[in-house]
C-alpha cells in the first residue's frame, strides 16, 4: 500500500505517527508523512527516514480563537488536496492536532480513504470535525467512542509507540549514567516544560541526602539553561533518544500526554505527573488520575515543590516502585501500531471496492 500519514506540531501527535510508519515500511509499504511546513515534524521525519510533505497549516490558539487562523489552514487544504491527487494514497492515517486537518481533509476531498487516530478520551477538535467523514476512528480509550458524533465507527487500538527496549546496562551505559542507581528520568515532553525545568531541581535539593536518586534531565533542546543541576548526580540534556532513556530509568517525572503515559507503560516505569493546566479538555489531568487510580503513579499539581517531594520520596522505596511498575507495565500498548495498519489496510481495501 501507499500510506499517508497526517500529523504535525508536536512529538505527541508525530510519534505515534512515526511508530506506524515504522511498522508499515517493514512490511514493504510506501509510507510518508504531510505536515506542517514551519513544525519540527520534517527533522522528526529524517530521523525515522520517512520521506515528508510540508504544508501551511497555522496554528489553532484554544484560549484565544482567531478565525484568522483559518487562512494558512485552508490554504494548506487546498496544497495538501493537489499533491495527495498527485500521490494517490491507498489510505491516510490522521493523528489529530491543528496541523493534521490539511491531511485529513485534503484526503477526503481527494477520495482516499481516511481514518482517524484519537490518542485522548475527550476527542479533539480535528476529530470531532472530521469524524462523520472518515472511513473509522481509532483510539485509545474506550469511553471515546460514546463522544463521537452518533453512527461513527469506533475501534481501540491503543498508541502506537516504537516497540524498542535496550538492555538496562546497555542504556546506562550509552548515556553516561551509573549502572547500579536508581534512575530518575525527567522529561517535558518532546519541547521540555519549564514548570518541570523549575520544580523538579529544586524538590531534588529538598530532598534528604541519603534519598537522592541519579537524575536524567531532557530539558528540551536549547532549553539547558533552565535547569540548576543541584550535584553531579544531577544530569541535564537538551534532548534524549526516547526508548533509550526509558530503559535506563527506574522512574520518571514527567506531563501527562498519552504518549508519554504509553511509553511508560511499554517500559513499566511508574510515573510523577504534572499534568499540562489548559491542555484541551484538560485531558492530561483525566490521563493522570487514570493511571494514579490504577496505582501506576502521582498526580501533582504545576509547580507544587512540596508534592513533588512527597512523590518522589514514595516512589524512592523500593516496594513502593516495585509495584507501581507492575501496575503500569498492565497498561502496556505493545502491538498498537500492528493493529492501526491493521485498520488502515481494511479502510484502503474497502475504498478500492468502491
């Protein structure tokens, strides 16, 4: 198959995308990726060598909504629309976020068949948009589907991460870290968090001498300023390889975007979550509690030193942490990008029959 990949703006809507990529080309599909032209998508793309069409996409401000901000989309649509025409896809995956609707709309008006992957509970706004014209929509959580538009189909699938471990020695190794620590992984998601660049040093420093754990601090590239590294226990990067990091690390203080809880949950790395305040429909604070119900992690309010110290001293016990993983490896998505190109080929044969 030829297969189109719609996503754009940030690693949480990327990744997911590139994991499917992934997976696709090792069964010999044709697979690239349309985004928008001034994101990060295009160096995400060369990375995982998936070839990448930019188009003007702009950018959707929730708080503040400017019609204005139609303009460059609806230019997008039409630019996505002709070259689409020109590429033919057998399918396109759309992965939700402002700069997937050129794709997703683009594929619609060009006859492919389109379906929609919604990473959160609460369906965004491409989503909801789009929903009633596309073949289906995939998801992750179930109580998705009872927000959907009425006579939408509906199928989990769960989030397509990369499925790559490494040998925990292995991991530390390659990234500089003791062997026998106990590692904490910090990370903002795919552009850091200042609020974590802030917080999460100085609950380091309150925290006792004897309890302090070796930490791994991805601060977002360029952002390495922003974080006071305490001591030499205390490591900070700009940027870090994902799977890699996640298999150094014991536990990880991180936002709570549902690609982050997923990755965590492949590698069973209980999490202390600051969930992002304003994310659309507050959905990382619904992630949050959910994996906190299960008993896989902390919920800690943006900013709260004194929460992060609680946390991080419960879950620097050993028993404590033991069972924390156990409960967040349950919610492992292993085999979810299999079974959204298992989705996308039924979607793409069903539009050939047409």
């Amino acid at each position: 198959m030829k297969i189109l990949l719609a996503a754009g703006g940030t690693g949480g809507h990327v990744f997911p995308a590139l994991a499917l990529g992934a997976v696709a080309q090792k069964h010999g599909h044709e697979v690239r990726l349309l985004g928008s032209r001034q994101g990060p998508e295009r160096g995400w793309c060369d990375d995982a060598s998936v070839a990448f069409k930019g188009v003007a996409s702009g950018k959707w401000n929730r708080a503040r909504p400017n019609p204005l901000a139609l303009l460059p989309a609806a230019w997008g649509v039409v630019e996505a629309t002709g070259w689409i025409r020109a590429w033919r896809p057998d399918v396109t995956v759309a992965f939700g976020g402002f700069a997937s609707l050129p794709g997703g709309l683009g594929s619609v008006l060009a006859g492919v068949p389109l379906v929609l992957h919604e990473g959160n509970a609460v369906p965004g706004m491409v989503t909801r948009r789009l929903a009633t014209r596309a073949h289906i929509v995939a998801g992750v959580f179930a109580e998705t589907e009872g927000r959907l538009p009425h006579g939408v189909s509906y199928e989990p699938v769960g989030l397509p991460i990369r499925e790559t471990r490494s040998e925990r020695v292995k991991a530390r190794a390659a990234l500089g870290l003791p062997r026998d620590a106990v590692v904490t992984l910090v990370m903002g998601g795919s552009q850091g968090a200042a609020s974590l660049n802030t917080a999460v040093p100085e609950a380091y420093r309150q925290l006792p001498a004897s309890l302090r754990p070796t930490v791994l601090h991805a601060a977002g590239r360029g952002r390495e300023a922003e974080v006071r590294a305490p001591d030499g226990q205390y490591h900070v990067t700009g940027f870090v390889d994902g799977p890699l990091a996640w298999s150094a690390a014991d536990l990880a203080i991180t936002r709570a975007g549902v690609g982050t809880v997923s990755e965590a949950a492949f590698h069973g790395v209980p999490l202390i979550m600051m969930p992002l305040p304003g994310a659309a429909d507050d959905h990382q604070r619904h992630n949050a509690h959910a994996v906190a119900d299960d008993g896989a992690g902390r919920v800690v309010e943006e900013r709260d030193v004194e929460g992060v110290v609680s946390a991080w001293t419960a879950l620097l016990d050993d028993n404590v942490r033991s069972e924390a993983a156990q409960q967040m490896a349950r919610r492992s998505p292993a085999g979810s990008a299999q079974r959204l190109l298992d989705v996308a080929a039924r979607a793409a044969a069903q539009g050939q029959q047409r």
